[in-house]
C-alpha cells in the first residue's frame, strides 16, 4: 500500500510536471507547463494602452483585475491575423500579475514525458529566442516546442522577427541528427 | 335395063337349078324307069318316048312351054301328065320369079313378092327363098331410105342399123359417116352462126371451111332405077343437091365474106337444122354487118375519140404530173405535219404528266393542308393546355418560391441555432480545457477531475465538429435553397416569358389554323381545277392522238397517193401512148374495115325462098365449081 501511495505522490509530482498546456501560433505547437496556466479564456475585447510596445495588445479586465495581453504572433514576428472563434487568451501569472497572452488557438492539456522533451540543439539556437526555450516535445508526429513562461515574458520584450521561424526550422531539421545526444544531454 | 332383070333372073334360075339338083335328078330317074318300062313293055314305046325325049331336050334346052301330048290310059299318059305338069309348074316358076325380077329390078318396088300356089315342098322352098331373098334386099334398102329421107327433111339424127353383111354393111357404112359428117358439118355452121351470130366471136371459120373442105358433094347417084329403088336414089340425089345447093351457097357467102363482101346472104330453102344452120349464117352476116357498120362508125368515131383522148391524155399527163408534184408536197406536208402532230401529241403527254403531277400535287397538298388544319387545331388545343399548365407552373413556382424562402428562413434559424451550440461547445472546450489545467493543478487530486475534463473537452469537440458538419449542411441548404430559389425564379421568368410567346403561338396557331383552312379551300379548288385541266388535257392528248392517227394514216395515204399520182402519171403516159397507138390503130381499122362492102341490096334472110340471083349463080359456081342447081323438095 505505501509504495502504491509512494509510487502516487511521486507520480502525480511528475504529471504535474511534465503536463503541458500546447497552443498553436501560426501553424506551430508551443507548449506552457499546465500548472503555472491559471486559465483560458476567449477573446474578450481589449483596451489598448497607449505607447505601449507593438506586441502588447492591450489591458483587460480579469474578474476586477488589470491583465496585460501579449501577442504572440506580433511577440515571434509573425504577420497579424484577425482573432476568430479559435482565437483564445491564456492567462498566466508573472510575478503576482496576471498577464493574457493571445494565442491562435488551446489545443489540449496533453502529458509530454521528460524522455520525450529534447533540448534544443545548437545548431538551431537563434539568439534572442533560445534562452526562453525549455526544448521540443516529441510526440509521434508531433513537435511542441516547450516555452519558459517566464523567460518568454521577462526576458527581451520582443523575439527578434524571424528568430522563432529560424529556429524552427532548425529543430524540424536538426530533429533525428540531433535527437539521441540531446535526449542523453536532457535525461542527465 | 334388060341386063339387070337378066342378072337378076339368073341367081334365080341357078339357085332353082342348085337347090332343085335332087328332084331334077329323081325327076331324070323316074323318066329313066318310065323309059325303060316303056321300052321293056311295048315296042313303040320308043315312039311313045319321043315325045317325051323332045320335051325333055326342050325342057333341057330351058324351053319350058314344051308340053306332051297326054294318051288316056297308059302309063306314057301319066307321065306326060306329070312332066306337064312339071313343066307347066316349072314355067310358072319362071314367069313369077320373072316377074318379081322385073318388079324388082326395073321397078324397083321391092315390096313385091313371089307367090305359086300349087307349088309345094321344094318349089314352095325356092319361092320361099327368092322371098327371102327379096326381104333382105329390102330392108336395108328401106333403112336407107329411111335415113336418107330423114338427112333429106334435115334430121341428122336417124342412122343406119348396122345388121347387115357385105355391100350393105358397106353402104350403111357409107350414110352414116355421111350422115356423121353432115352432122359435125351442120354442128359447126350452127355454132359458128351462133358464135359469130350471137355470141360475137370469130375464128371459128376455119373448121367450117374444113368441115365444108371435107365434104364432097360432087358424087351423085347416077345409076337408073325404078319404084323405091328409084325413089332413094332420088331421095338420095335430092339430098345431096339440096346439100349441095345449101352448101354451095353457104360457100359462095363465106367466100364473099372472106372478100370483105357482106352484101349477100344464104339464099337457100333449107330445112331443119340446115335451116338453122343458114339461119345462123345469114344472122352471122348480119351482125357482121352490123358490127361492121358499128365499127366503121366506131372506127371513125375510136379515130376522133382517140384524137380527142389523145389531146386529153396529154393534157391529163400534165395535169398528172402537177397533181404528182402537188402530191408530193402534200404527202410532205402530211409527214411534216404527222410529225409535227406526233411531236404535239407527245409534248401533251408530256402536260398531261404535268397536270398529272399537278393535280397529285394539289390532291397531296389537300392531303396535308386537311392534316396541317387538324394539326394547327391539335396545336390550338395543345397551346390552351399548355397555357393552362403553363398557369397552374407559374402558380406552382411561386408556391415553390414562398416555400423555399420559408425554408431559407428556418435554415437560418439552424444557422443561429447551430452558432450558438458552436459557442457552447468553444465555450465546453474552453471549461474542459481550464478543467484539465485546474485538474493539472490540483495534483493527483484532479486526476480523475482532468480524465472528466478530457471527456467533456471530446463531447465539446465532437459538438463543435457535429455543429461545424449541421452548419456546414445548413450552409449548402441554404446554397442550395437560394439557388433553388433562383433557379425557380428564373424559371418562373422563363414560364412568364414562355406564357407570353405561347400566347403568341396560340395567336399564330389560330392565324395558322385559319390559313390552313384557307389553304384547304384554295387547295381543293386547285384539285378540282388540276383534275378538270385533267381532263382537259388528256381530252386534248386523245385528241391529239386521234389527229397523229389520221395524220399519220394521212401522211401514208398521201404518200400512196403520190406513188398512186406517180403510178397515174406513169399511167396517163402509157394512156397517152396508147391513145396514139389507138388513133393510128383506129385509122388502120378504118381503113380495115373501109374493105367491108356493106352495101345493103336489101336480102331477106331466113327461109323465104327465092331465086338466086344470077350473081349469087356465078358466085356459086365459082365457089364449088359446080353447074348452078335449082333446089326442089324431094320428099314426097
């Protein structure tokens, strides 16, 4: 019984881990750590704020609190699009802030093993973005690159335009080359 | 005279001496046994007998009056009574055949006959012959007679029976080829007379001159006999004269005639068939005369006749040969215009095919204005159905349309419907989602929170995806309504636009319709027009073929005429020819004929007797070289 209750804490210590909220901007899996999302919502109107940077899309009201919403798409560089039903707003905590960020879409809360999560190679490192890569989640077909919420919101303001679309290719290309050595490099 | 009653006594007293050998004999023996019983008996006997011996010398010597002198009583006496008697017997044998001899022989009655009263056995025998003996000399002479008396009154057809021997048989011989070729003389005059006579014919006088050629009429009976005898010879005689004059005269007038000269007649008393027969000569003559006369008239008139015929055959000639050129042209013509009329006759047959075609024509016209009438009425009928159908779609498409805009409303309606289950199921996804993260944070608390979140997140998703699918369909029902909508819209349009040109076609139906009648009318009028033209034309073209006919047989004809015209032609030159050859030939007649001397000595004809005249003597004469003889009638 107490390994089974052991064997319980210790699992749920990692489904909470390794459980990921993955979203698409333009076409491309991303994936956040599930526990640190608060809540998805879709899109409600936003104000905007004035001399604020390009990729802040505005404030918004969440339940009496002020939230800041990003998008992503203006955030990677990527073209704009018109917010349609699939559009959502992932609401995450930043140092005790709520902060919305627009998304194209919320697919799943989905389990990515840590055997299945590989860093992301070199060669496909693009300065300005790697830092707040955590790695690629493998599954099947799949690629989900895994963000670190925190360093996709502290670090620069703004990806370098490209840099995600660089980035990505590299990993798609990278990917078999490259999978062994940074599954061994991730596992240890 | 006297040397026939002796030659006629002769046989007579041989054929007593002959026959009557035996009792001259038997007489000699008994006068031999009277002699010797004389002798023997008495002495003077011897001068008895010489009486007796005288007598018989006498008696021998023929002397038959010799007569002994009869002594009663004695044996001497009764055979001189005998011998006188014989004698006396024998003496009026003598005198009676005597007798009958010059009956007989000088005469010439033959009817008598020997009687002898006394006579018995062998006297009565030889009295009998010489009466026998006189019947067969008088039978043939009678049959002589007879024929000779029938050829004599002109009846030639009596002949002798040939019964008899010798002479006889030799003169019946005789009269009858006489009577024969009196006979075929007689037949041939008469038919030549009835040829030349009545019939008209000539060339028949040849066997007249031979038939007279062959007869000679120069012998005659001259012996001199008595009683019939003398009778037949002058039957005979009279005959033969009258033959002579009959035939004489008939060559005296036949050789005039041969001379051109037919002035004179036979003038001859003849009987029976020679009667005929001069009746016929003498009838010849006058038509000869006659034809004579007729064709010196005939002969003048041939001569101007042929003249004229002459001047008319030339004028006729060149009438001809215009009337064979005119010919000509018209059997030309003919032929030109049978052609002509056959070319008509063909050109009508061909109009007659025209109207033939014609009135099939306006019979198939009538044929399909009666269908198109009923057909333009079938249209008018089809047109109001159509009008009507065409009322009850455009009704319908406007029910369609209200519906389908009905529909259209309740597609939108699931349209709106179907957007807010969308907006449930994005809103399920979203709760199911925000489960899965609460159940993420509540740690192995949430597990079974997350696996509810996870089945709700797949009926949201499900939901979505049916909603998507309902929106999707209602999207193409409404596609398709609205197309359906158009479409009907159009079609209604279309039915609209249709209705107004069925009108239309209705109205042209109608037109149409009254125009077919029309038409119909028109084209019956035009069937009954073409039959009539018909019938007029095959009228025409029977009539034409009638006129090609006659044409035809006109152009034939006309051709016969111009080769008949020809022939004419040919003809009047031959006409021509012979009307000259005529008129010379008419001048040679006349002068022919001219020959003839006709001048009429007024002759009588017939029987009526005369004399001739001297000239007809001489004519005679020189005829038949013969002294004239004047004819007398024999018979008696």
């Amino acid at each position: 019984m107490t390994e089974e209750i052991m064997d319980d804490e210790l699992k749920a210590e990692e489904i909470e881990l390794d459980q990921y909220l993955v979203f698409t901007v333009k076409d491309q899996e991303f994936g956040f750590q599930a526990r640190r999302v608060q809540e998805i919502l879709s899109v409600t109107g936003t104000t905007k704020v004035p001399n604020a940077p390009s990729h802040i899309e505005g404030i918004m009201n969440l339940r009496g609190r002020l939230a800041t919403v990003i998008n992503f798409r203006k955030k990677f560089g990527f073209e704009q699009i018109e917010h349609d039903e699939d559009t959502r707003i992932i609401i995450v905590e930043q140092s005790g802030f709520p902060i919305g960020i627009v998304v194209d879409a919320v697919e799943e809360v989905i389990k990515i093993p840590d055997d299945s999560v590989h860093e992301l190679p070199k060669s496909a490192r693009v300065p300005g973005s790697e830092e707040c890569i955590t790695g690629v989640g493998m599954l099947k077909n799949r690629l989900i690159i895994l963000l670190d919420i925190d360093r996709v919101l502290t670090g620069q303001e703004l990806i370098e335009a490209g840099a995600i679309s660089q980035m990505m290719e590299k990993v798609i290309k990278g990917r078999k080359s490259g999978a062994e050595e940074e599954t061994n490099i991730e596992g240890a | 005279m006297g040397k026939k009653s002796d030659k006629v006594r002769k046989p007579g007293r041989s054929v007593f001496f002959e026959d009557q050998g035996a009792e001259v004999a038997e007489l000699k023996d008994s006068a031999g046994e009277v002699t010797e019983a004389a002798t023997g008996t008495e002495y003077n006997i011897e001068t008895q007998l010489e009486p007796l011996l005288d007598a018989l010398n006498a008696f021998k010597q023929g002397d038959f009056t010799v007569r002994m002198p009869v002594q009663e009583g004695s044996l001497i006496c009764e055979i001189a009574k005998i011998f006188n008697d014989v004698i006396s017997l024998k003496e009026r044998m003598v005198d009676e055949i005597a007798r009958i001899g010059k009956i007989v022989g000088e005469e010439g009655r033959l009817t008598e006959r020997a009687t002898l009263d006394t006579a018995k056995g062998s006297w009565m025998s030889q009295i009998d012959t010489i009466n026998t003996l006189m019947d067969n000399l008088a039978q043939p002479t009678a049959e002589v007679a007879r024929v000779v008396t029938s050829v004599a009154e002109g009846n030639l057809s009596k002949k002798m029976a040939l019964e008899v021997k010798g002479e006889f048989l030799q003169i019946a011989t005789t009269v009858n080829t006489m009577v024969d070729q009196l006979n075929v003389f007689a037949i041939e005059v008469t038919r030549v007379a009835r040829e030349v006579g009545m019939e008209g014919k000539l060339g028949g006088q040849a066997e007249v001159t031979t038939a007279v050629a062959q007869g000679d009429l120069s012998r005659k009976i001259t012996v001199e006999a008595k009683g019939e005898i003398l009778e037949l010879k002058n039957t005979i005689n009279a005959m033969v004269d009258n033959l002579n004059a009959i035939i004489g005269e008939v060559n005296r007038v036949m050789y005039a005639i041969g001379e051109g000269k037919l002035k004179d007649t036979v003038d001859v008393d003849a009987a029976g068939e020679f009667a005929l027969m001069v009746d016929g000569i003498n009838g010849t003559i006058d038509s000869l005369r006659g034809i004579v006369k007729e064709l010196t008239d005939t002969g003048i008139n041939v001569g101007s006749v042929s003249q004229n015929m002459l001047n008319s055959g030339q004028e006729m000639n060149a009438m001809a040969t215009q009337l064979s050129s005119s010919m000509e042209q018209i059997a030309e013509g003919a032929k030109a215009q049978a052609m002509q009329i056959a070319a008509a006759s063909k050109e009508s047959e061909g109009v007659a095919e025209n109207a033939s075609d014609t009135l099939a024509s306006a019979e198939s016209m009538n044929l399909m204005a009666e269908m198109a009438a009923e057909s333009a009425g079938t249209g008018v009928k089809a047109m109001e159905e159509t009008i009507k159908n065409t009322d009850l779609m455009l009704e319908g498409s406007r029910e369609s349309v209200s519906r389908i805009e009905s529909l259209s409303k309740g597609s939108e309606q699931i349209q709106e419907i179907v957007e807010i289950i969308r907006d449930i199921a994005t809103q399920t996804n979203i709760l199911a989602i925000n489960a899965a993260i609460e159940a993420v944070r509540a740690g192995k608390h949430g597990k079974g929170f997350a696996v509810v979140a996870e089945e709700v997140k797949t009926l949201s998703a499900d939901s979505k995806a049916q909603a998507k699918k309902i929106s999707g369909l209602v999207q193409s029902v409404l596609r398709e309504t609205a197309e359906t909508a158009q479409t009907i819209k159009t079609m209604a349009e279309n039915v609209e636009i249709g209705r107004v040109s069925i009108e239309q076609t209705s109205k042209a139906f109608i037109d149409i319709n009254t125009s077919v009648e029309n038409t119909a009318k028109i084209s019956k009028q035009i069937s009954v027009a073409a039959t009539e033209q018909k019938n007029s034309i095959d009228s025409v073209s029977q009539g034409l073929d009638k006129i090609s006919g006659i044409a035809a047989d006109t152009s034939t004809c006309s051709n016969q005429s111009a080769d008949s015209t020809k022939h004419l032609l040919a003809k009047m030159q031959e006409l021509t020819s012979t009307a000259t050859s005529m008129a010379n030939t008419a001048e040679k007649l006349q002068q022919v004929v001219g020959r003839f001397d006709i001048t009429q000595e007024a002759l009588i004809v017939g029987q009526t007797v005369s004399t001739p005249s001297p000239r007809t003597t001489d004519k005679i004469k020189s005829v038949a070289g013969r002294k004239p003889t004047t004819v007398k009638k024999t018979r008696k």
